[in-house]
C-alpha cells in the first residue's frame, strides 16, 4: 500500500475501533438506545460538552472518562494526518504513486533491483545517470523516503518484500530482463533467485555473494553471475601492484576520470537490418555513428579489435563504446 495513504488509513481505523466500542459500551453498560448510545460517543469523542442522555452510573462514568482519554489522542492525530495529508503535498505523492503504479505495470524488458542498500543505492545512481529502465524493490520505508527525496520521479520503486511471489509479479518479473538481487545476507539471496527463477525461468540474475562458500549454492539456485566484493577488491590491488598500466587504461572509463557518457554496449544485428552480411568496411559504423567497435561477437565468441573484412550477420552481436546517443543510433541501424 501507498506509504502516503498508509499514514491516514491506520488511524482512521483505530478511530472507528474505538467509536464503534463506545457504542457497544454505552448499549452494555447504561442499556442506552443504538441511538442515544450513537449521540453519547459522538459528544464524548469530540468533546463539545453537550448534555449526557441521562445520569451516567458510576461505571457509566468510569467508561465515558477510559473512552475520552483514549479517544482524544486518536482524534488529535488523525486530523493531523488528515491535515497534513491535503495541505503539505502528501495527496499529491498519493497521485503520483498511483501514476508510478499504471506505468510500472507496462514496464517490459526492464531491470530489477532488489534491496538498496549501499551497493544498490551505487546501481541506482547509475542506472539513473544511463537513463535504463528498472525499478526497485525495498521493505525498508525509511530507506525508499530517502531515495524518493533524492531521485523523485526518476524513482520506480515498491516498497516490500523481494522474496514474495506477489512482490516480484507487481514488479512484472514476467517481462523483466535482468534482476539485480543485492540483499544483505547470502541467505535472502538464495531465496530471491528461487522465488524468481520459479516466475521466470529465462530471466537473468545477477547477485552478490557475502560468504564465498554461498557461491555453489546460488549458482545451483539460478544466479548467472555471482559477484564477490572481497575477490573483486583482492583482484583489483593484485593488478594494481603488477598491471598498472591495464588499471589506467580501465580507469579512464570509471568514475574517477573526467569523461563522462561513455559505455561500452552490445548491439546485436538482425535481421532484415541495412547491416546484414556487409563487412565491418562496408558497414562504415564509425562514420555513421562516431562508435568504437571493440568486439565482434559470433556464436557466442568474441573477437576483440576485428578486421574490417569480417563480414556481419544475424545475431551477430558488436562491442562498441560510446555515448548513448551514439550506441541508440546503432540499435537503429542495427534494428529492421
């Protein structure tokens, strides 16, 4: 449920609860008409000091006092949230979260995230910055609040549980490509990559291995790639102690240097595309596109730094860098 519809819906509640007890109270305990009984929680409730229906018995008086103190506060509170709710934008977070709703449910061929914690938050980011389409899910509220007060709109998210089938089929797991599971323990992971490999058996998952020993198991889950912090960060200080020129060349295309837009990208050719059995010559992709083709993939095999004779056919998949502006006019020129 909406977080902001939440706040509202569970005081309103508690407030008929306790009405409704005072009704039956009144009927029991003073032998009060559904009416009088009605009218006596109403003025006791609200406070407004109009005259009871009758002398109240001592219990009568006992229970009036017990229904007024536990009835205030609730009042109190729901007229603020009530309050807050129309005049401080909470009404207009509703709608938009029902919008958010209809066009995640049209979401296809998009990307999942489950868990935003400090790793998930750093795929957030980037996601955003390349401009993909994915949603997250996240049952920490206090987490998605902050998420929300940074991205905004820019923000897809649900707010619970990763490993519930309902969760996943409202994040329309169906028609999704990859799911991202980086949730706190290898345990939750395991799970995850179950529940959603049950709902969707072609779709590719990603996930984090806290323990190394966890590794076996979430591959025998379903995970297709596996990755490990610890193993990445022993890899990376051992290249950096004996290759520090391969480390360069890869910093460049990391945060730390000051390019900014370049990706590298997998762009299959179809067919019936204008780049079907032409040569990597003939296909004059750098001219039309301004890209560097770094790979060509066939069957499956890739083939770094390609001649310029080797010719192109369907399902052949090319590995370019470039911006996405770049790489979206090759999808075009790749695509029938």
């Amino acid at each position: 449920m909406n977080i902001e519809i939440r706040k509202i819906i569970a005081p309103i509640i508690i407030l008929l609860i306790i009405f409704l007890s005072g009704v039956v109270g009144y009927i029991e305990i003073e032998g009060y008409s559904i009416i009088d009984a009605f009218y006596m929680t109403s003025i006791t409730l609200s406070t407004v000091g109009f005259s009871e229906v009758e002398t109240l018995s001592p219990m009568g008086k006992i229970f009036t006092s017990l229904l007024i103190l536990s009835g205030i506060t609730v009042v109190v509170y729901t007229l603020g949230n009530l309050t807050k709710f129309f005049v401080e934008g909470e009404l207009k977070n509703y709608w938009r979260g029902k919008k958010m709703t209809k066009k995640m449910s049209k979401l296809e061929e998009h990307y999942i995230i489950c868990g935003a914690g400090r790793t998930g938050k750093k795929i957030i980011e980037d996601f955003i910055k390349k401009d993909l389409k994915f949603l997250v899910i996240e049952k920490d509220e206090k987490i998605v609040t902050k998420l929300r007060e940074i991205y905004g709109e820019k923000l897809m998210y649900i707010l619970g549980d990763a490993t519930k089938d309902e969760v996943l089929l409202q994040a329309n797991i169906r028609t999704a490509k990859v799911l991202i599971s980086v949730l706190s323990t290898d345990a939750d992971n395991l799970f995850q990559i179950l529940t959603a490999k049950d709902l969707n058996e072609g779709i590719q998952i990603i996930t984090r291995a806290v323990d190394a020993s966890s590794e076996k198991k979430l591959t025998r889950a379903g995970a297709d790639f596996i990755i490990s912090p610890f193993e990445i960060a022993a890899d990376r200080i051992i290249a950096t102690a004996t290759q520090s020129n391969l480390i360069s060349f890869v910093d460049v295309f990391s945060k730390k240097s000051k390019i900014e837009g370049l990706t590298f990208e997998l762009v299959e050719v179809q067919e019936g595309s204008e780049l079907e059995d032409l040569t990597l010559m003939e296909a004059r992709i750098p001219t039309k596109t301004n890209l560097i083709v770094i790979g060509h993939e066939v069957d499956d095999t890739m083939k770094i730094n390609p001649t310029s004779q080797e010719m192109l056919r369907k399902n052949d998949k090319l590995l370019v860098l470039g911006t996405k502006d770049q790489i979206n006019k090759l999808i075009e020129i790749a695509s029938v």
